[in-house]
C-alpha cells in the first residue's frame, strides 16, 4: 500500500493545491449527502422513536420476543460456524488442479448467483408436506409420510438454516480459496519431504495463513446472517405460529403491523449482539488499511 | 494404488457437492417446463415438457402476472440506475479519498464502512420511516437510492482499494504538466480503473436487481413494483400455480445469473478482494 503522508509542496503551489482540495471536497459530497440522508438522519430519527421505554415492556411482553432472540442466536452460532466449517473443507477440495474439479468450481457458484426469491421458493415448495417431492420420495420408499416439515418450529428454522448456508456457502468458499492459494507451494512441499500427513499440513501449514481470513470472515458473515430477511421470511414467513422469527425479520413484522417504535426497539435490543462484531470489523480493517 | 484411492476421494466428494447446488435449482427447472397436471407428479423429467408457462407469462394471462411487463421494466429500470448512480457516486468518493486526499477523507471511509457493518435488515426499518418523511414511499427512486446507500459502501472501499496501488508518481507527473484535478479524473484515473469499475458496476446493479426485502417495504402498488416483489406475491394465497412462480423465476434469475458468468473473471477478482481483508 502506498502511503505518502503529506507530500511537501513548495508555496508558490498553494493555490495549487487548494484547488486539488476544492475538488475533492466537490466529488466527496454526492457520498456525504447520501449518507446523511440515507443513513445519519434515518438512524437518528428511528434510535429518537426508540427513545420511550413503554416500548420495550411492550415488546418484552410480547411472547414472541424471547423466542425470537433465541432463534436468532442459535442461528448466528450454528449456521455461521457450520457455514466456515464447510466452507474451510470445500475449499481445501477446490484448491486441487483438476480441469473437472475447474468447472464443478463454476457450478458450484450457482446459488450465489441466482436471486434468492426464486430458489428460496424452490427450497420451500420441495420440502411442502403433501405436494413436495421430498416427502413424495419418502412416500414412495417406506409407504409413509414424511415429516411436517416448515410446520414443525425446530425443523423450520433448521431448514432455513441450511438455506441460509446453500446461499452464501460459495461466496465464502471463494474466500477461502483464494486465501489457501496465496500460501507458498514451497511450504506444503517442504512439508511433504518431512512426511507430513495431510492433517498436518492443514494443522501447521494452511491454518496458521488462514486463521485470521477465517476469523475475520466469520464475524463479517455474523454480520450479514444478522441482517439476512430472506432465509428465514420467505421460508417460513416466520411461521408457525410465529415460533421460527429472527430479529431481523421480526422488526419487519412490526413495521407492517404499523408498530415502528416496536420495530425500532427490536432493533435496539439487538444491538448488543451487533456492536461488537461491528467494532471488531471496524477496528480491523481501519488497521489494514493504516499498514 | 494411494494415488487412485485419492482421485476416487475426489469423484466421491463432486457428487454431493453437485446434487447440494443443483437440486433447488433443478427443481425451478423442472416445475417451469411441466403443465400443471403433471407438476407434482414428482418424476425427474415431465411426460410431456411445455413451454406453454413461459406463454402465459409473456402474454401475462394469469392473475399473478397482469402486469409481468411493466414490473420486469422496473427492475431493469431501478438495477442499471442504482448501478449507474453507485458507479458515480463511488468512483468520485474513491478518487477524491485517494487520489486528492481530501481533508476528512478518511473520516468519510470510515462512516461508510460504518454502513457497510450495519444489517441490511436493521437499516430497512429506519430507511422506510425516512423514505415516507422524504414522500419518496412508492417511486422508484426510493428503492434506487436506498440500494445506492446500500452498495456505496462496498464500491468506495473496494475502487480505494483497487485506486491506492496506482502509482503516485502519476499524479505528480500530471501535476508537473498542469493538470487539473478533472484531467487526472478523465485521462489518468478513469482508464486504468476499468476492471474495478467494472465489476463495481455490476455488483450494484445484481444488488438492486436481486433485492427483495428494501422493494417489498419501499413499493407497493401493482404498477411500481419490481418483479422480486412481485414473485412474493404468488405465496399469498395457498392454490397459487407453482409451474408459473417457478417459470417467472426462472425469467427473473436468468439475467444476474448470465451477467455474474459474463463478469465472473473480474466479479470473482475483484469483489472477493475487497470483501475481507486479512
């Protein structure tokens, strides 16, 4: 990275290098102004209509809720992690130099590519109860019927788990890809003449390069599952009995029930699982970005 | 002998992976080419595959889909503006951070990551109350701007990126020939940021095209929404037609995804570089 603190202009450049100043003061502001208005005043505005706090006994009150922040933290802690674990091992199957393995790679992509709406729906009609062909397969093998599936809470949410991680499992994957392929060749060579098994070159080779991208990465993706609407709303739509809800698609609950301080308030009460995992990001790639 | 028991390991493994990404996606495949008699009859491959769903659809002869035209239209009106928008945008902020080094500049990176770190989701709710305080509820360019919130971030940081390793000396020589800030911009910069421009583009606009949850709260009336929205309107009702929600997906997913593939040399490159730093 290529840092020039304060070049030293001589003075007659002055006028120079205000005008240089003006000009980046003029291309900076469209951003500014998208950010005040988009992000600072909507921010404020909804943290000052979160501001009562008979807005949180309401929302405490709601049986909903606990289940909810539940739900929501079974779901960062094992789906993310579970996501990293695969993600970890697929890309150690990626990095192998085979022209199929190439193009399963361009395959595999697919989910991230493809909008959500269409798969998710995709996802949610096989596993329907009496059409699916899940449960029409299970029909046809034991002569039984399958489970209730997106009716049963648990097996729900699980399922909006493993859409979860369908989507985003190749974008990671990527990450990690390309972290294992930045590792020197030499050092699992290296590694090979002193008979290392495969565990541990993995254990003393590609973990030590790859711990940091994986940390990092995972608390990034904490972040967007956090926000993440789709999996679970056009899954199970929250469903049933609102006993399969996120944080996330529970605020949008309230705003189309016409209760945003409710909305805003399930919004404050998850900041703290959001603050740190944002510090943690910020304070990292502010660092990166100073070297 | 160890050598073919490994590539076996290999073989074993593609076909899971295989049949994990394709079964969701073979599944749209399948529904959108069977009638609705034979949809459910849970074979691999229909009796009779039709095209007639893609019919019904262009024709806009179902319900659902009256007004299929002019929501495709909105999409594609509010995916290239939010793209054109967030290229602007970004690429002037990026230039001015890095190149100009603008006081505050780095104040301004910070705030946008700042974004960048906030859930989509959380940030829907308070962008909805604003969008009603601005009167912008059910015009396009709410969705249009709050995607370019959205995907600001993201673009800035990663042309910051992509713009710190272009070689100081460039702008010195500019300078030294008198150049103004815009003729560095046009002449200097512009040119040898393509790649990353490209891909900055594309990403903004597969984000606005793709986006369902920022459409659904933002429009509303039949005639303004886009098509995601509109998808989510087929699971409304219990007897909605799978085979036609399954086609107009297909409609609706084939575009990104022939753009992601057309672009995944510099998608892949560039977008996976700036999304974690290690």
């Amino acid at each position: 990275m290529i840092a020039v603190p304060g070049i030293a202009l001589p003075r007659s450049r002055f006028a120079f290098k205000s005008s240089w100043q003006t000009w980046g003061a003029i291309m900076i502001a469209p951003y500014l102004l998208v950010f005040l208005a988009f992000v600072l005043y909507p921010v404020s505005y909804g943290l000052w209509l979160a501001r009562d706090p008979a807005s949180y006994a309401r929302l405490f009150a709601d049986p909903i809720f606990a289940r909810t922040v539940v739900n929501t933290v079974v779901f960062l802690l094992i789906a993310v992690n579970l996501k990293f674990l695969l993600a970890l091992w697929l890309s150690g199957f990626f990095v192998h130099e085979r022209i199929w393995i190439r193009w399963l790679s361009i395959v595999f992509l697919l989910p991230w590519a493809v909008p959500s709406i269409p798969t998710i729906f995709s996802i949610r009609f096989m596993f329907n109860p009496e059409w699916g062909v899940i449960n029409s397969v299970i029909f046809r093998l034991t002569a039984h019927d399958g489970p209730n599936w997106l009716n049963d809470p648990r097996i729900g949410l699980g399922l909006a788990m493993l859409t979860h991680i369908w989507k985003s499992l190749p974008f990671w994957t990527l990450i990690l890809i390309a972290g294992r392929l930045a590792i020197p060749r030499e050092q699992y060579e290296a590694a090979s003449v002193d008979g290392a098994s495969a565990w541990q070159k993995f254990r003393y080779v590609s973990w030590p390069s790859l711990r940091t991208l994986y940390l990092t990465s995972t608390i990034l993706s904490m972040i967007w599952t956090l926000g993440d609407f789709n999996s679970v709303y056009l899954l199970t739509g929250g469903g049933p009995a609102d006993l399969t809800h996120v944080l996330a698609t529970l605020g949008i609950r309230y705003i189309r029930l016409d209760q945003v301080d409710l909305a805003m308030a399930t919004i404050v009460c998850a900041m703290p699982l959001v603050l740190p995992l944002m510090w943690f990001m910020m304070k990292n790639l502010s660092r990166g970005d100073r070297q | 002998m160890r050598r073919f028991t490994r590539e076996a390991g290999l073989w074993l493994l593609a076909i899971p992976i295989l049949l994990w990404t394709l079964l969701p996606i073979y599944h749209i495949f399948l529904f959108s080419i069977s009638s609705k008699d034979s949809a459910f009859s849970g074979a691999l491959w229909p009796d009779k595959p039709t095209l007639r769903n893609f019919g019904t659809i262009v024709r806009e002869e179902h319900f659902y889909l009256h007004h299929f035209w002019v929501q495709i239209w909105n999409s594609l009106w509010i995916a290239v503006a939010a793209g054109a928008l967030t290229l602007a945008i970004a690429t002037c902020a990026a230039f001015a951070i890095s190149r100009l080094k603008v006081r505050g500049g780095r104040t301004v990176m910070n705030l946008a990551l700042f974004t960048y770190f906030i859930p989509a989701a959380f940030l829907a709710i308070p962008m909805y109350k604003a969008m009603g305080a601005y009167e912008l509820l059910n015009s396009r360019w709410s969705l249009v701007l709050a995607m370019v919130t959205l995907a600001a971030p993201y673009a800035i940081w990663v042309l910051k990126q992509a713009s710190d390793k272009l070689p100081y000396e460039l702008d010195e020589a500019a300078r030294m020939d008198g150049a103004t800030p815009l003729q560095l911009f046009r002449l200097v910069y512009l040119p040898l940021m393509t790649p990353s421009l490209v891909a900055i583009g594309t990403y903004a606009l597969l984000l606005a095209w793709n986006e369902y949850l920022y459409a659904y709260l933002l429009l509303s009336h039949e005639q303004t929404i886009t098509l995601a929205v509109a998808l989510g309107h087929f699971i409304s009702a219990d007897d909605s037609p799978w085979e036609l929600l399954m086609a107009t997906g297909l409609v609706y997913a084939l575009p990104p995804a022939a753009i992601y593939y057309a672009f995944r040399r510099y998608m892949v490159g560039g977008l996976t570089a700036g999304a974690v730093k290690a």
